[in-house]
C-alpha cells in the first residue's frame, strides 16, 4: 500500500472522509462506465468513528446542548427508542453500569462542558459519515446499480471505545504512553475549543463509550460481553431480498460477510490467491436469513478474546469473562488467567447479558468453559497476551522486531514509514546521521521526521541552522541549535541522543555536530515510551501529515537542498568517536552493515 498524498491541508478544507468518498464514486462511475455488465467490489472503510474523532466545526455544532444530559440520562433515552423501532426485544433489560464506570453526577462541573463537547463532536462526525456514505448509496442509484447491489452497511469494529480514559482525552496517544494524569480538567478546558481539529487526537470518555453501547455491559477491547462485539448492521438489496425493513435475529459475526457474498455472486470459496494457498473460510454465509426471518441458525459457534477478554457463544449460550479494564492500557495489575471469574447467560431470553446463571449453572458453565478451550487452539488464539505495552513496543519484552539490528539506513524521497518500519529509538541512546548538500541559498527544510504534531522527533534546519525538536505529547516541545548557519556545500550532520539512565520514557541530553565539530546541544527532559503516532510516519526530505515542530508548517517543509541519506543507530553504533568520513563514505559503509 502506498501512502497518497492529498492537495489540501484540513486549515484548507480536506476531509479524508470526502475524498474517500468522491474516489469511490468515481471509480465505481469508470467500472460500470467501461464495463457494465462486470460486477463491482467495493471496500468501503471510513475513518469514523475510529479516534480521533475529526469533523468540520460546523457539523459538531449541530449538536451543541443535545448531550447535556449526560450519559446516564442518555443511555436511558436510548434503551427506549431501541425498544420503540423494535431493534432489540421488548423483554430486554438495560444492563446496570459497573462501578468503575464513573456516573455523570459523579464528574466534576468544571469538567462538563468538555464532556458535553466531546459528544457534540463525536455526533457530529458520525453524521459526517452517514452523510458521505449517503452520497456513496445515491451515486449508486444515480447509474441504476442500487437495486441489484449487495450492499453491506456495518456501524462499527468492536463496540464503542472506551480507550479514551475516564475524563475523555485531547491526544489519545498520551493514555497509550502511560501518560493519562498530564490531561488534567485545567488541560482539557484549556483545549476545548480545538476539539474535532486538527490540533488534537481527540477521543471521548468512557462514560460516554458506555451509552454508545446500550443496552449491554462494557465496552470495546471487552470481546467477552456483547458491548464489546455487537454492532447494527444494515443489509440492502433489493432485487435479492424481498423483505423490507425487517429485523434478523439470527446469529451471525463478521466472518459471515465473506462466505455471503461469494454465495450471493454464485462463487466459489477461493483455493489459491496470487499462488498463495488458502485457509478454509471458517464463516457461515447468512444468504439464507434474508428471505426467511424464521431460519434456524446456521452459524451456532464463535469464540471471543482480546487481551485476554474472552467469551464463547454456543447455540443461544455464552460464557465469558472481562480479563482487564480497557482504559487502563499501560500499567494495570490484572490478574492469572486461571483467576479470571466468568460469567454465565442464555441469550435467547436475556438478549443483553444481564442475568449471570454461572452460580446457578456450573455445569453448563463448564461445558462452554472447555468449548471455548477448544476453539482457541483450534483458531491459534494461545498462547493468549495481555500486554498492551509490550504490543506498542516489542522492545520492552525483548521481543523481537520488524528491523533488525543496531543501524537503518534510509534515503531522500523515502516517507510514510510506520513506526515498527524503522529502528526504535525509544527508551535507550541513539544517533541520527545525515549526508546532505546544502544550496548556495542556505539550508532549509526537513531532513528527516518521526511523529506528528502529537508526538515525534525532527532534525531539520531553520533559517540556515542545524534544529532538533523532540515533541513531547504535543504537551512540551524541546529544542537543540547549532550556533552557526549551514555552509553551502555537501555536509555529513548528527544527533546524538544520550538517554538519561535506566527505565522508560526518561530525558536526555542532545549533542549536533555538523563534519564532526560539536555545534548545539540541550536537554529533553521526558520522551514517549511507547508510541509517537498510531497514523503519522517517519518521512526523509520532509515531514508529511501533522508537522512535529512549530517551526514549521504541514506545507513547504520539504529540505531545500538534498538529502542523499540518513543512519539511524541504536546501542553501540551510535556512540560518538572515530574520524568523519565523507557523505558518501558514510552511505557506503552503512549499506555494507546492513
């Protein structure tokens, strides 16, 4: 996959979920264009409602005082219209919010009016997004496909998450580096108007994750109960299905859509792609519900489990148990695995999970219990792992990595690179070598970034000076300066990076040298211990996306000059010492250590 990028910067207007939307109109238009009697296949996957949760102002504005409420109120408000349409039993019963779930007349007033505007904002990009996938379904009618196209609408991944702390957070990626207590009330209202911009990695609070789930128990990452699995799903097809606007209650995961698709094109389940031999599709086409509301179910087993939260659902049945807390991503003593207490509920006469039979059922709890074991080795899910932290950075565990070795080398042009695509430099000393050239004009520009405006490094040069930036969370910005501009010419520039002791997300000390002369230090007192962006990558001649340092736009960063290579070092190759050899030397002898 390659990385696009687009003409327009959000300050200018851009949405990924307007592009996203005008690309597939137009590409379904050339298919049917060029070939109208060839099918189509369309991947549809907006960002929304995925953290963070950006939308234009003027969409989350909409909503402004509709969440007032709070979310207790709410939760409530909901239950009963979902009873009102019919889209969950009449019998069903609202599932009581567990203790660490915090009751909105518990949160501090000062703090209401963020969580209102979190809401606000979270409405409002989800109606951005029924908006586009709105447009996406005319443009169908518009060329006469709508009536004989499959069409799958599935709102949501997991249930609503509650990854966003029990206050609801600016960044998000604080939370995943442990960093949680820096989003204090007083930082959160500071930052209450840019909410929804581009400024934040914006993410709303659990309470909030809790409502979007009614009527059942817990939240995203909690694959055990069904707030954590259970998503509405809408079906449209008109020359396939005959009913219309009716409920399906039959069983059925995200697994199934596959095997219905195929049966519903006449194809068969594919043996080899692209000469690669295939698993067996291990879902259940759900074609024969559409046309038969009493059906029997035909998908009768599904195992769950997400960071050692994990259930299993047999013909009605579910055993499950909540392993950890979800917001709780770094840190957290959770318990053996052995020690876990599950849960026991019949699902066809308690839809939502809210009579536990385990005392009453042991037997049967068992039973599920011991499936649930089975279906786990037979689908690869042990050994189980409930380490988020050692999931964001392998590092930590010594587990091993996607680069090996103490050194990367990288080139101009080269952008977009993933975190665990480069050499981790988190938690430990490490150096950043360029050989670069250098207008007569003077040096300008990005030489190579890691991160965004929410968390990063960058070494770049700032009216013809040599610059590091460490951005700390978007919370601090630390710098290190040469004294002196940047001759023109061919130049071999370093970071060095002395980390502060042992453990994690400790400062240091930064050194620049330009041709082996020290030119610029200072001191960075923390850095991220985990992760720096989950979206942005590291970029060489450039910093694209959110820009890492201030002194800098997200447009016209690009190195003025030319970046023919860049070394990043870890351990001991990057310690300081030994002549300095030329740029291309310096190229040379990186790529023969690699």
């Amino acid at each position: 996959t390659n990385a696009i990028e687009v003409e327009r910067t959000p300050e200018e207007g851009y949405h990924f979920m307007e592009d996203m939307t005008d690309k597939a109109i137009a590409w379904i238009g050339q298919q049917k264009a060029l070939a109208p009697d060839k099918p189509f296949f369309t991947y549809f996957a907006p960002g929304a409602t995925h953290a963070p949760h950006h939308v234009p102002k003027e969409w989350a504005d909409k909503y402004a005082g509709k969440f007032d409420q709070g979310w207790d109120v709410l939760r409530e408000e909901t239950f009963a219209r979902q009873k009102q349409l019919g889209v969950i039993p009449s019998d069903c019963q609202l599932t009581p919010r567990h203790k660490e779930i915090p009751a909105w007349d518990e949160m501090p007033e000062d703090l209401k009016p963020v969580l209102r505007r979190q809401m606000e904002v979270y409405a409002g990009f989800l109606e951005y997004t029924d908006h586009h996938v709105g447009r996406l379904i005319d443009s169908l009618q518009t060329i006469g496909a709508l009536d004989n196209t499959l069409v799958y609408y599935i709102i949501g991944d997991n249930g609503a998450s509650a990854e966003g702390t029990l206050n609801g957070t600016f960044n998000e990626m604080l939370n995943f580096n442990g960093m949680a207590a820096v989003e204090t009330p007083e930082f959160l209202t500071a930052r209450l108007e840019a909410l929804g911009g581009p400024e934040s990695y914006n993410h709303y609070a659990v309470g909030w994750a809790h409502a979007m789930d009614t009527p059942y128990q817990w939240t995203k990452q909690v694959a055990s109960h069904w707030g954590g699995t259970r998503n509405g799903t809408i079906v449209h097809w008109p020359k396939g299905i005959s009913a219309t606007d009716e409920m399906r209650w039959q069983f059925h995961h995200v697994i199934d859509v596959a095997p219905t698709i195929l049966e519903a094109a006449g194809l068969p389940e594919p043996i080899s792609v692209n000469g690669v031999q295939q698993h067996p599709i291990e879902g259940v086409s759900m074609l024969y519900s559409f046309n038969d509301a009493e059906a029997p179910d035909r998908h009768e087993t599904q195992y769950f489990e997400m960071f050692g939260n994990r259930g299993i659902y047999h013909k009605g049945w579910t055993a499950v148990t909540r392993h950890k807390t979800p917001w709780l991503l770094v840190g957290e003593e959770t318990p053996a695995f052995d020690d876990d207490v599950w849960e026991l509920y019949d699902t066809t006469k308690d839809w939502s999970q809210a009579k536990d039979l385990a005392k009453e059922m042991p037997e049967k709890l068992h039973e599920l219990q011991r499936l649930w074991l089975i279906e786990a080795v037979r689908y690869n899910v042990l050994p189980m792992d409930d380490d988020v932290a050692t999931r964001l950075n392998p590092d930590i565990a010594g587990r091993p990595t996607l680069i090996k070795g103490n050194t990367q080398l990288l080139f101009g042009g080269m952008g977009r690179l993933s975190e665990n695509c480069v050499v981790s430099i988190k938690n430990k000393s490490h150096s950043v070598t360029a050989a670069i050239e250098v207008p007569e004009s003077g040096a300008e520009g990005v030489i190579i970034a890691q991160g965004a405006n929410i968390g990063g490094w960058s070494l770049y040069a700032k009216d013809g000076v040599l610059k590091y930036c460490y951005n700390l969370g978007g919370v601090q910005h630390f710098f290190a300066e040469a004294t002196s501009p940047l001759p023109a010419g061919e130049h071999q520039v370093r970071m060095e990076f002395e980390y502060a002791g042992e453990g994690m997300g400790k400062g240091g000390t930064v050194t620049l040298y330009t041709d082996g002369d020290k030119v610029g230090e200072g001191t960075v007192d923390a850095t991220l211990p985990m992760i720096f962006s989950a979206d942005d990558g590291c970029d060489v001649g450039q910093d694209t996306g959110a820009p890492v340092s201030p002194d800098y736009g997200p447009r016209g960063n690009a190195f003025n000059g030319q970046v023919k290579g860049v070394q990043i070092a870890i351990a001991d190759a990057a310690e300081s010492g030994g002549p300095v050899i030329s740029a291309e030397e310096a190229i040379r002898v990186a790529m023969a250590r690699q």
